[in-house]
C-alpha cells in the first residue's frame, strides 16, 4: 500500500493531479470491464469522466517546454542573470551542468550583474554550487539567487527585469524561455547536437524548431561541435553563434602519486538510458576482449561509473565489477586521478566531457569516432580513437591497453597535453561578446 501511495505522489508530481485522477478512473474502467455483470452504464459514465481534449494531450508531450512564468518588474540595480537549467543536484555538476554554472558565474562577476539560478526538475541545492565555485577558486561579489521553477507545475511565478540576460542550456529550457523572453535576450549554451537524442518524431521536430531559430544567441562547446552544427542544418550559428574549448584547471584534474597497486583501474562510462553512450555496445566489447584475452583480469579491474546501473557480470558471469553511480563532483574527480585507462563511448560530434576529464588527469582513453570526430589527439594523445564497430574498437582498446601500461610514453603525452587550464581563458570571447550586446 505505502508503495502504491509513492507512486503516485511521484506520478502527481510529473503529471500533475488532474492526470492523476484521470489514470486512477482510467484503471477503475479496465477493471470494471473484466467484470461480468458489470454495469455497462456505469462503465459508459467512466468514459466521459477520462476523456482528454487534444490540445491538453499534445501539451502533455511537450511538458518539459511549459512557458517559464515570470512578470515584469522595473530595472533594477546591479542587473541579473538568470541560468535556466534541470537541476544543479549533488550528482548533476560534472559535465554541461557544471560548465553552464561556470559561465553564469563568470559572465555575472565581469559584468558585476547578479547571479539567479532557475530549476525546472527539483528545487535547487546551493550548497553544491558553493562547493564546486570553491574547487575552482570562483568568487562572486553578489549573492546568487535560486528559484524553483517546476515545468509540470502553476503555482509558481518568477520576476524578470527588463534588462535581464537569460542563459538556457538545453533546447527544451530554450523553448520555455522563449515563450516568455524576447529571443535577444537569450544565450542558448549548446553543448551536443541535441536533435542525435531523439528518433525522427514530435520530439526531435520540437528540438529542431528551437536550434533554427535565428534570433537567440549560441555559445558552443567546441569547435568540432561547432563546424558539425553549421555544416548539418544550422548555417545561421556562423552569424549567431561562438564556441569556446573548455578547461580543466590543474587543481582539479591531475595524476595521483604514483603507487604500487596489485592491478591497474579500467573505467566505462556506463548509462545504459542514455543511449548515445553506446552501453551495450560497451559491455560486449569489454566481454569480448575478456574473452580473447585482449583484456586480462589478472592484471585489471573494471569499474563501471555512471548512472542506473543493472548489476552485472563479465567473464561468463565469473567476475562483478566495481559499480559507482551518482557521483559527486569531488568523487568523480578523485576516481578520475586513480583511472589508468577510460573506456568513453559517445555516439555523437561531440567529444563529451568524461575523455578530457581523464585525460586531463593522466589517464588513457579510448572513445569513438563520429562524423567529423575522427582525431582527438590535438587535445591528447592518450586520447584513442576507433571507428565503431567490434573490430576496430577491439583494436583501439587493445592500443589502450598498451599505451596505459607504458609508464614513460603515457606520462609524456600528459605532459604534452593541449588541454585548457583556465576557464576564465576559455571563455573569454564569450565574456567579452555579452559586454559588446550590452
């Protein structure tokens, strides 16, 4: 029964209660339906007690893009920034999450405006912002303000200044803004082809309406990103948009003192729900490379990190791995200093963060190509890459393997490293483009 009520409090508070009652008739019907002798009047006034109008059905499907509700206030002094984001959660921070408070952070202390961060998923935690604006030594004048603002929800209402810059960091935080802020004043930070998340349906037709619009603003992450963006459909970000390479400050990432461990750490990035991340593909590769012997558990341990784990086995179920999920940023950091060889697949243009973070911290790679992703060497070289198909990456893993092994070899590509150390320096285009919009 208490598991019953949980669920739908959690239903309630996605779909709201409306929805709520309807599902609970709905289910009332079906079972009424199965019952002989039932009354076929009282299943009938069922019927036109859960019937759903069209236009509150297609609005269902487009939830997460539920207009920001906000009204108009005077200007006010020092102006603002408001960061529209999903949640800044405890296990959220590392990533897009993270770099999207950065650049809020950053953009407010140069242009002395203040901070507010806007959640749309669950209420925010200012103490994981402290935390992570501490570890890279970030400071505000201002207090940051924080707002709940739930997409499923009407009983919330936000002020915005006339003024007020608005940062969105996804297509569907973009289309909520954008059906309550004038597109100018919108900075979209686009950190992936966000069409590559959806099959060829509503919702990858909703995601590209918003990355056509030739009104907002685009900041990038990368350069590769960027050429595949305007070269695939998106020609007007030459005009409207800007890339930044992001950073990976020294105090963060880097090397643990060398130890003498009974085996070396391999690490894949598993999140079998998001399915760029090519989990399955991943499992059996690393089953395969068991079984050849490419890959010896004697010498080897595997650490899947990532998120909604199923607990597994390799090795024809002889051997579990080390499971870690929902790491903070602090955890995924320190797991990052101890890796030797990352396995971090991304079925996208865009490199995604965990291949630099690791590297970043002294650790081999192997990751895939796509598209135009076909060397990232510039930024390391112990970041390898392999077409993705079984025997191409069972042969960039095995060059890993190699490579994560050969202490002097490994430890001078680090240091030859071309990865950024300094967000301030990353984004100082950007910084300086706001200034100039004025």
């Amino acid at each position: 029964m208490l598991n019953a009520l949980e669920r739908a409090l959690r239903y309630q508070r996605v779909h709201g209660t409306r929805q709520l009652w309807r599902e609970v008739l709905a289910r009332v019907r079906r079972k009424l339906a199965g019952v002989p002798g039932a009354s076929s009047i009282a299943a009938a006034a069922m019927d036109n007690l859960i019937w759903v109008s069209a236009i509150e059905l297609a609005k269902q499907q487009a939830q997460s893009c539920s207009p920001l509700r906000l009204f108009k206030v005077p200007a006010a002094q020092p102006a603002r920034i408001s960061l529209v984001t999903d949640s800044i959660s405890r296990g959220s921070l590392y990533g897009g999450v993270g770099t999207a408070l950065l650049l809020g952070a950053l953009l407010a202390q140069a242009h002395k405006r203040r901070l507010r961060i806007i959640t749309r998923t669950e209420p925010p935690n200012p103490s994981a912002l402290g935390a992570m604006l501490s570890t890279y030594g970030i400071t505000l004048d201002a207090e940051v303000e924080f707002a709940f603002a739930p997409f499923h929800s009407a009983s919330y209402e936000l002020d915005q200044f006339d003024d007020e810059w608005f940062i969105t960091t996804s297509w569907w935080t973009t289309g909520a803004v954008l059906c309550s802020v004038r597109p100018q004043a919108i900075w979209y930070l686009l950190q992936e082809d966000e069409r590559m998340f959806y099959p060829h349906g509503d919702e990858h037709l909703r995601c590209s309406g918003v990355l056509s619009n030739p009104d907002i603003r685009y900041i990038v992450n990368t350069r590769l990103l960027f050429d595949h963006l305007v070269a695939n459909g998106l020609p007007h970000l030459a005009e409207r948009g800007q890339w930044f390479e992001p950073a990976f400050p020294a105090r963060v990432f880097y090397p643990a003192p060398t130890q003498t461990q009974a085996k070396r750490k391999l690490v894949f990035y598993a999140r079998p729900h998001n399915a760029r991340n090519l989990f399955f593909f991943g499992i059996e590769l690393l089953e395969v490379a068991l079984a050849r012997g490419i890959l010896d558990l004697d010498q080897w341990d595997i650490v899947l990190m990532g998120k909604d784990i199923p607990r597994l086995r390799f090795d024809q179920g002889r051997y579990s791995p080390v499971q870690m999920e929902n790491l903070s940023w602090t955890e995924y950091a320190a797991l990052a200093r101890q890796t030797d060889l990352a396995l971090c697949l991304m079925y996208t243009p865009h490199p995604s963060y965990p291949p630099f973070d690791m590297a970043a911290s002294g650790a081999v790679v192997v990751t895939n190509r796509f598209g135009s992703k076909q060397d990232l060497s510039a930024y390391s070289a112990n970041i390898v890459c392999g077409d993705p198909e079984p025997e191409a990456m069972l042969r960039a893993l095995a060059q890993g393997l190699q490579l994560a092994v050969d202490g002097p070899a490994r430890a001078a590509n680090f240091r030859q490293n071309r990865l950024g150390q300094d967000w301030a320096a990353s984004f100082a285009d950007v910084v300086q483009a706001f200034g100039a919009r004025g």
